[in-house]
C-alpha cells in the first residue's frame, strides 16, 4: 500500500543544499534597521526588501502599533463576518477605498487571502478567469479555487490576450494581472489590457501588491497611467509599502459588498489585529504627506539600475525599484547569491517554478530609506562578484 508521506521522506532537494551551505532560505534575521540586517551574527546590506517607502522603522508607525495593542490588545479573536470586525477596520476601508479611487474597500487578513477570497467568490461555474501567465501564485490560485475556468495568456503579450478572450466567448470573464511584476520587476500594459477588457465585456482586476506606495504617487497602477475608472478592482497588500500585515480588494460598493458574503478565505479566517490596522493608517498618513520618499525611492532605483548596465548585467525589462540580476543556471545563480552574501549582500534567489526554466535570478529590490552611498557600495561588491562568477 503506497504510503501518503512516501514524497516527504524522499524530498532532499533543500537538504542537500543545507548541507552543501548554498542554501539560501528561511534565513532567521536576529535583527534589522530596514537598510541593513544580521544574520547569524553576519550584517548585510539588505538588497531584497519589499519594505519600499522604508516605513517599518517610521516612528509615527511604530507608535500607532503601540497605541493599538494598547487599547485593543493583541487579537481580535473572531472573523469580520462575526465578532472580528472594530470600528478601526471600517476607518481603514474608508481610508483605503478613497487612497485608490474606489466607492468601497474591503479589509483581508493577508493579501494571499485577498486574492483567494475575491476570485473563488467572484468567478462562478461558466464564468472565466483570464491571467498573465507571470501572475502572482495567488492569483492562480484563486482562479483554481473558482468554480469558473481559468485561460492564460503569455507575459504582457496583448495578441495572446485578445486570442484568450475571443475564445471566453460570450461567458462573464474576469481577467486578473499583476501591476508591478514582483520578479521582473516591470509595469503591466494597462492601457492596452483595459482597452482589450472593454472591447470584450470583460472586468478587469489589478494586483497593486507591489505598486502601492511606487507607482503613481503612491497610488498603484491605474493612478499610474490615469485609469482609475477603467480598473474595476484594485487589490493591495499591507506587508510591502504600508508596512504591515494584511491586505484589501477595492471597487465598486456592490461587488465589494457581495464579496464580503461570499469570500470564504475572509468569512473563516480571523481579522488583523488592531496592531495591524493602525499602522496602515499612519503610513497612509506619511505616503500623503511626504511624497519626497517616493521620489527618493526613484532616485535610488535610477542610480541602481543604470549602475547595474553600466557593468554589464542583465536586468531584463525592470521598469521599477525590483530589479532582478538574470543568471540563467541555478547551481551559477546560488554560487554567486553566496559570494554576494559572503561579502556582506543580501538578494534573493529565484529558480524555477517562480520563474522559467534556465531563467534563475537574483532578485534586488530597493527603498527609500537606501542611501547613495550604500548604493554604491552595493555597486562596488556586485561588480567584484560579477567579474569573479563570469557574469560581466
């Protein structure tokens, strides 16, 4: 009889790299400043952040969590459908709803459930699921957890696209795209794929996960390219630029409403806590009022990826503070993920499935609290590394 755990017990792939002292995950930060972390004693500038705006360190942020567990406590104890739900996430909506240039907004426990809750509650038996097929595991996932169908098209291909939707017919369609690529680190086309939506009758949606707090002053994608109408949802997370944890779908008040009721990943899991809500909040305040750190973000985005070609490596299509290192081989891309972090560097290292085959990278990400000099520094030990490996 085939034991269910036989795949557990001849699972190595992780333990082998363990052993061979390449691997690079699930490594426990004993302490972080934002730009620079330790690691086993080890400290690093820290080059693969999705803390943005810096804020997690802000003390305006840190105080209203404070504040918060003081008041509230710790947990909320309950889902929103039932005892979950404080006055402080009604206020959050409120806020977040009108940051992106929505009627409503509705409050998740993580931006994975977001995407979970909103497809699966959205998307029915006969309906379709449209997604690039760079898209968010989240997305994919909802999608599959749907009683509807799910057709992808290639990365940012508006052609593939227009074929996906001519074959959807006449059926409802959903069609679901991240705005900023986390790997690659480029801009979704838009334009293009609103103008695709609305000459086929489809709704469209937008994973901000990665855009809130950059694009667009802060406001995502669609405030990007001035599409705010065209973008029917707009999904955001809060553990990237708002520093915290949690996440909301944003749209018309009706189809949030309908979501809140029929979203089994919000109906059946507890609310974020209050020291969760509050410093959203203060760094919505702070994204408003102090628009010089998304400048400063794009400043040092700028001096990273011209710094970048200038030696010679390969950072794809990156439109944005993402800007991944092309390697290709995985064994090539952990070898130089260790020289780097040897030499006091932290990036992170994809392979396959999160990206193609032969494809590895490293993934950079940048904030706005990086200084010009750590920038160069980074500069410096990167192009050490990079004559070293072969790769410039």
């Amino acid at each position: 009889m085939k034991d269910l755990f036989e795949k557990c017990f001849n699972y190595t792939d992780a333990r082998d790299l363990q052993a061979s002292g390449f691997y690079p995950y699930f490594l426990p930060l004993e302490d972080t400043e934002g730009t620079e972390v330790t690691i086993s004693g080890h400290r690093l500038l820290m080059l693969g952040s999705n803390n943005y705006l810096g804020l997690t360190t802000h003390p305006a942020v840190r105080q209203a969590a404070i504040d918060a567990v003081q008041r509230f406590g710790t947990s909320c104890t309950g889902s929103r459908f039932l005892n979950g739900t404080l006055k402080l996430h009604h206020t959050l909506e409120e806020r977040l709803a009108q940051f992106v240039g929505k009627p409503a907004a509705l409050v998740f426990s993580t931006g994975m459930q977001v995407n979970l809750g909103t497809i699966s509650a959205l998307v029915g038996k006969g309906d379709y699921v449209i997604t690039d097929k760079d898209d968010h595991a989240s997305i994919v996932d909802g999608a599959r957890l749907s009683m509807g169908a799910m057709l992808r098209f290639r990365h940012s291909d508006m052609a593939d696209l227009e074929r996906v939707l001519v074959k959807a017919g006449n059926a409802a369609k959903l069609v679901v795209v991240d705005g900023l690529y986390s790997m690659g680190g480029d801009i979704a086309p838009l334009p293009e794929i609103a103008g695709l939506c609305q000459k086929f009758g489809a709704r469209l949606m937008v994973d901000d996960a990665h855009s809130l707090g950059v694009l667009g002053g802060g406001r995502g994608t669609a405030a990007h390219f001035g599409l705010d109408s065209e973008v029917d949802l707009i999904m955001g997370t809060f553990s990237k630029s708002f520093a915290s944890l949690g996440g909301f779908i944003a749209g018309d008040a009706d189809v949030i409403h309908y979501v809140q009721h029929h979203a089994r990943a919000l109906i059946f899991s507890a609310s974020i806590p209050a020291h969760c809500a509050a410093p959203v909040l203060a760094a919505l305040d702070i994204i408003e009022n102090e628009p010089e750190r998304i400048s400063h973000l794009w400043k040092i985005t700028e001096q990273m990826r011209s710094g970048l070609l200038e030696l010679g490596f390969n950072t794809g299509r990156s439109q944005s503070p993402v800007i991944p290192i092309i390697i290709g081989p995985d064994d090539k891309t952990f070898f130089t993920w260790k020289a780097l972090y040897d030499a006091g560097i932290y990036t992170n290292p994809v392979i396959s499935p999160a990206v193609p085959a032969g494809m590895a990278l490293l993934r950079t990400s940048y904030m706005a609290t990086h200084t010009e000099e750590q920038i160069d520094r980074a500069l410096g030990v990167l192009g050490q590394v990079g004559r070293q490996m072969g790769l410039i």
